[in-house]
C-alpha cells in the first residue's frame, strides 16, 4: 500500500507521521492494535500519578497504653479537638504560594495530603501531643467519663507553603482540663526553610507540625505543674 497523504488545501497537504503510516498501511487486525497501543501512549502522557503526602513524623505514635506502674495508676488524657483554619486550606490539595511578590496561589490536584488538611493535621497534632507527654489520646478509647483530660483546642492562623523557598505557619490553641473552669491560651509561630520541589515542602510542614506539636506540649506539661503558668514560645 502506498503512503496515505490527506489534502488540506488545494495547494497544501499534511503526510502523516510515521507511526501512523504504519497504522494504515498494516493488516486490519494489526492496525487495531497499534492504534489501541498509540491511544495507551496518549492517554499516559496526559496525565501523571497522584501523589499523596502525611503531616505525621515518622515514630509519634500515640501509646495505648501506659508503659509503667505510675502512669497505669494515673494515665494522662488529652482531647484534641477538630482543628479550625481558613476555608481555603481545608481541602486535601495542597496549596502552594508563587515565591515571587504577588498574590498568586496554585492548588495542586496531583500532590494531596493523605486526607483533608484539617484532619490530617488534627490527627498528627494529637498524636505528636500524646508521643511528647506520654499520654493518651481520648478519641483512642480507654478513658472513664470520670477521668479528667486536657482539653486543647487549636486555630490555624497562617499556614503557607512558599514554593521552593518555605512554610510560614501560625497557630493559637487553648487549653483546659475538663474538671477545671479556667484555661489558658497561646500564640505560637514559625518559619521552616524548605529546599526545591514539593516533596521538600511537604517535608517542611511535617516538620512545622512537629515542632507545633512539641510547643503544645511544653504548655500543657507546665499547666500541669502550675495551673498558671504561661505559655512559653
């Protein structure tokens, strides 16, 4: 069979390329074939692969259970309430800022956090809480209606992910414990220099959710020694 050539115009015509030659010039039964091929080759091209992405650090785990004789005797709870933030980054996409001035955002549909951002930092917050005081969080089970627990509530005032460059993040919490009437509130904010790509800067907000983590912490463990203590940044 001859190369196929389609008019265009009357002075012009398009050849088709190679691949396609081979399409057309090949047994009905092949030319299928090829063309599924080809389609299979357009279609992986189109698109990439989600990838998903955790707040959690590796090794925070909350304990289930008590690991010696005082702590059975008189286990820590805490409840961690759900996170507020700005609507905007209550989505699973991740959310970066251009590094140049302006106000641009790009929501990214193929990089995601392993759940909707306020859950998945809720969850992490909870569990780095619970790893850094030795206690155990209520949503877990295990805690008598008459066993006190430390009750934290967290706002997310700021959380930017700056391309290539950062994670600018600030939070604000309360906490109380459940058979006390007073609580007491904190502010807390910080800067996580990043290196380039989205993998670094998911690194960087695990890391600033870490370290948001540990400062909760410090405040509930010096709540506990002096129900007036301030919050330390």
């Amino acid at each position: 069979m001859k190369p196929v050539h389609l008019a265009a115009s009357a002075d012009a015509s398009v050849s088709l390329s190679a691949p396609l030659r081979a399409v057309f010039s090949a047994p009905r039964g092949t030319a299928l074939a090829l063309m599924l091929t080809c389609a299979g080759l357009i279609a992986g091209c189109a698109s990439s692969p989600d990838r998903y992405y955790t707040l959690a650090a590796p090794g925070t785990t909350a304990p289930q259970n008590a690991s010696n004789d005082a702590a059975a005797a008189a286990p820590m709870f805490i409840e961690l309430a759900p996170v507020a933030m700005p609507e905007r980054l209550a989505r699973p996409q991740m959310l970066v800022r251009k590094a140049t001035p302006g106000a641009q955002v790009e929501l990214l549909e193929q990089h995601r956090w392993s759940s909707s951002f306020e859950n998945e930092l809720r969850d992490a917050l909870a569990s780095g809480v619970a790893a850094q005081l030795g206690a155990i969080d209520v949503t877990k089970g295990g805690r008598q209606p008459s066993t006190p627990a430390w009750r934290i509530a967290v706002q997310v005032r700021q959380f930017d992910a700056v391309e290539d460059t950062r994670v600018d993040a600030a939070f604000s919490w309360t906490v109380r414990r459940s058979d006390a009437d007073l609580s007491a509130s904190c502010q807390w904010s910080t800067t996580e220099p990043v290196g380039s790509g989205i993998e670094a800067l998911a690194q960087g907000a695990q890391r600033v959710t870490a370290r948001a983590a540990d400062a909760i912490a410090r405040h509930v463990r010096a709540l506990q020694a002096n129900p007036g203590a301030a919050c330390t940044r």
